[in-house]
C-alpha cells in the first residue's frame, strides 16, 4: 500500500499564504472601486474637517476682537452700536464669545435702566444647557438679584438651594439672599444661623464676611468663631 506524502510545516504554510494572497488580490479586484471611493471620501471629510475647524477658530478669534472694541467703545461712553453688536456676537459659535456678549448685553440693560431685558438675558443665560456650570450660577444669581423685591421668598430659597452650601463658590451671594428672604418669612433664627454660617466660610470674600458676622450678631447668631484671635 502506498504511503501518503510527506507534507511538511513549510510546503503547508506556503500554500495557506498563498490562498491568502489570491483572497487578498481577488478582494481588491472586486471592491477596488468602493474602496478608493471610502479612502477619497475619508480625505475629503478630514480636510473639510480640518478647514471648518480653522475658519471657525479665526472666526472666533474675529469676534474677540470685536468684543474688545465693544468694550472700548463703551468705556468712552459711545453705547449706540453696543446693542446691536452684542446680539450679533450673542450667536457666536464660540461658546465663550458668546457668553462674554450676553453678560455685558445685561450689564449694559441695568446701566440703560432696563431691567427687564437684563433679567431675561440672564435667566436665558442660566436655562442655557451649553454653558458651562459656572457662567450658568453666575447669571442665576444676578437674575435673582435683580428680580429679589419681585419674588416670594419661598421662590428665592428654592432657586438658589443648590448654591446656599458652604464650599460652593455663590454659597456668600446666594446665602445672604436666602437668609434676607428667611427674614422676610419671619425665620430670624435660620437666618442669623445662615449668616454665621457664610461668616464661618473662608472661601467667602472678606467684605461678606465681616457684614454676616455683623448681621448673624444682630440676629442672635454666634459668629464669633470666625474672627481672628486678635478680633476677639
């Protein structure tokens, strides 16, 4: 009886290289034409990529530049094209160009004696998903500032819970505001609790500290922890 051939590692792995590459070639026979279409598509897209990501960085570093005229202008006192410029650059894709507009379109309501219009330009400011965190706290609490003699009490404790805790960065702002409006319910005694408590913070800036201290004393609150060894 015949014996079958030796068939060794090499001739074996040959012939499976060889499979592999008539695969390989045949693929490319078939699909060549998709995939130059994939790979000049892919090229386009990255370029495309890659311009709009340019022009929209020197468009935005256009309208820092227009920010700072505005910002000239105003400090001459030549406001009449302000408004207008402001909206302009409130629909900037740069998300910190336009948050830097609609602030100073608000700071310029309040100095025009419009209200309003600052008020809903900061609440549109805080109900702004986009923003981040910070620009959105910031608008809250100069919207409640203004809208404060306007409000419930109740309404300015619930908007400002989240930021009346000590550590948090509004907690000296939205802590006097939640307190005032605590007085405003009779609750003297929270309140004075409160000031003690934004006396106590020394995260919160010095001028707000030394009026909670004085204000938490006037309410029967002990404050006095947070002066110095030298005040006491």
């Amino acid at each position: 009886m015949a014996q079958p051939p030796d068939i060794s590692e090499t001739f074996v792995r040959e012939v499976d290289e060889n499979i592999r590459r008539d695969r390989l070639r045949d693929f490319f026979k078939e699909h060549g034409g998709l995939i130059a279409a994939a790979v000049i598509l892919f090229l386009a897209a990255s370029g495309g990529f890659i311009w709009y990501q340019q022009h929209k960085q020197h468009r935005a570093e256009g309208h820092v530049e227009e920010l700072a005229q505005i910002y000239k202008d105003i400090g001459l006192g030549n406001t009449t094209k302000a408004p207008a410029q402001l909206n302009d650059l409130a629909q900037s894709s740069s998300e910190g160009v336009r948050a830097t507009a609609m602030f100073t379109r608000a700071a310029l309501a309040i100095q025009q004696s419009d209200t309003k219009l600052a008020v809903a330009t900061y609440k549109k400011i805080a109900d702004d998903s986009s923003f981040p965190q910070p620009y959105r706290d910031a608008a809250l609490i100069r919207q409640t500032a203004l809208e404060f003699d306007q409000l419930q009490p109740q309404q300015v404790i619930a908007r400002l819970e989240p930021l009346t805790k000590p550590g948090e960065p509004w907690f000296g702002s939205a802590g006097e505001m939640t307190a005032l409006a605590m007085i405003k319910q009779g609750k003297t005694k929270q309140a004075g609790q409160l000031f003690a408590s934004i006396a106590k913070d020394k995260s919160v800036p010095d001028t707000v500290r030394d009026r909670s201290i004085q204000i938490a004393g006037s309410l029967g609150a002990d404050a006095s922890a947070a002066l110095g060894p030298q005040a006491q």
